[in-house]
C-alpha cells in the first residue's frame, strides 16, 4: 500500500461532508491542448500511424474529448482508439496494420493502477522480445508524460466560478480532486494557480481508480447523501455511483456555464440536503446528450 492511500484511508474528516473533483477538464481547461498537441502527436509517433495519421486523430479526439469514453485512462483509452480504426472501413481500405496488443490488453484488465510506475514495474520483469506492445506503451506514455511537462506549462487557469465554488464550499466540506492525471502534473497544476489550499488530497492515477480514491477518503466517515462528485465525463458519473455519492455534471463545451449553474443553485442544494431525485436526474440526463457513444463517422452515407 503506497503512503498516498494509506493517507486517504486514514483521513479524519474536518466537515460532514465529501467534495471530490476531476480535474483535467473539468477544473481546468486541459483536456484539449493535452489531447490535440501530447496525446495524439505521440500516439500517431510511436504506434507509428503515419499512413493513417488523419483518422488516428479523428479516432483518439473522438475517444478522448467527445464521447461516452472522455476522461478514460490513458491505456484503455488508446486500445479504444485502436479498437475504432480498426472498424473504420476507410482505414480498412488503406490495408494499414494496426498495432497487435495482447499483452497491453490483458494488463489493463489485470491491473488496479494504470500507471506508469505499474507498468514500468511489469516491464522490467518481461523483456521486450517477450512482449513489444508493454515497452511501446511505456515509450509512448513517457513521451506523452514530457510532451505535457513541455508544452502545458506557464499556468492554465480554472475555468470560471471554479474559485468561486472552491470558496462557497471550503468552510462546509472537506474537498478532494480525483483524477485519472498523473500526480505529478495534479500537484504542479493545482499549485500554479495557488488551488492545492482548497484540498485536503491530490489523488492521481497511481493511486487507483476514481471510485477507490472515493472509498479510500470516505469509507465509514462520511453519510452518502453527503457525498458529491463532480466531474466531466462518465467515469465520474460512475465513480460517484460506485460509492453511492451523489454527482455534478460539467458539460463538454458548456463548462463555464455549468460551474456557474454549481455556483448558484447546486451547491447550496447539496448542502441543504435537496440536490438527490430530480434535480440530479435532470442534470445528468442534459449531460448524456454531451457524450454520445457512436462515432460521426459511422452516421454518414
């Protein structure tokens, strides 16, 4: 058990209740410069899909930012984009050969920690004759590590009323982010914008899953009904679910209008204990028309 989760488990809660928040996204306007100039430009480099290099970035922008799969680890994210090319009939036609991914696909279904150290850690017991596609993945994954260290620097601020909540609910709740992000970049994100005093935690993709952060931080501390995730895409949505918490939308495109609607109205309907049955149910249903499950590609002709 690493000391980050060991911290968690042992948390003694300051107030009744439980905030976590995503964080690329959904705090902070990243997911489209990490995706469009780091994700993408690396996958179609070291799974070399040059040939391909148009549908690729259709693929993994798809995937990653528009669809039901936003917000996903990094590595089933990219066997998804891969899983997608390989139906596309105009990939198809260009008799490309897409990468094989055996092992990176039974790992990620064995794995509890989808992350780097965890896949070092694999890699350095199987060489990589034995197993080509996990070095690849590790190749890969670093790079797309330096690419943000490099490219998403200089600071990028919240999206607006972001502050304004972390300020409403500071003095009521004890507030958390719960991410999928590397917690390296967590920490230096949240600390350039002077945000990491809001949270008692920075929970990152070393540390597990979304709902095993939730679990770990709130486990026989915390009623249920006094639980709120907030978060951009449908593993937020289930990683509240899977604790029983209760969950904010951030709307892909309509952020800062949704974090105005928290500020306003959501916040103080957690709070007072009326944000469970229609409210919600209304908000989560406005949510799923933003992440459809079908690619545009496949609605034409």
């Amino acid at each position: 058990m690493s000391d980050a989760v060991e911290r968690l488990q042992t948390h003694e809660p300051r107030h009744d209740f439980l905030i976590a928040i995503d964080s690329d996204g959904c705090a902070f306007d990243t997911m489209e410069i990490k995706h469009k100039e780091c994700f993408i430009p690396n996958i179609i480099k070291h799974w070399r899909m040059q040939p391909i290099s148009k549908y690729a970035r259709a693929a993994a922008e798809f995937v990653n930012l528009y669809s039901k799969w936003r917000g996903v680890n990094r590595f089933p994210a990219l066997i998804r984009t891969i899983d997608l090319l390989s139906e596309w009939d105009a990939v198809q036609a260009r008799r490309f050969a897409l990468p094989e991914t055996p092992n990176l696909r039974a790992w990620i279904l064995e794995e509890t920690k989808l992350g780097n150290p965890a896949l070092k850690a694999w890699c350095a017991t199987h060489d990589e004759a034995e197993a080509p596609d996990m070095h690849q993945a590790l190749t890969w994954s670093l790079a797309v590590n330096a690419s943000v260290a490099d490219i998403v620097q200089g600071g990028l601020p919240p999206f607006p009323f972001v502050r304004e909540c972390l300020d409403a609910a500071q003095s009521r709740a004890d507030i958390m982010v719960c991410s999928q992000t590397p917690t390296e970049a967590l920490v230096r994100e949240w600390e350039e914008q002077s945000m990491d005093g809001y949270v008692f935690a920075i929970n990152g993709q070393e540390m597990g899953t979304k709902s095993e952060h939730i679990r770990f931080a709130s486990e026989g501390r915390y009623e249920k009904k006094n639980m709120l995730m907030i978060g951009d895409a449908f593993g937020d949505l289930k990683a509240a679910r899977a604790n029983a918490a209760l969950f904010f939308p951030i709307n892909p495109g309509e952020e800062e209008r949704s974090w105005q609607r928290l500020f306003e109205e959501g916040l103080e309907k957690f709070f007072a204990g009326t944000f469970a049955g229609d409210y919600e149910g209304a908000l989560i249903k406005e949510f799923e028309a933003f992440l459809p499950e079908t690619p545009p590609w496949k609605h034409c002709c």
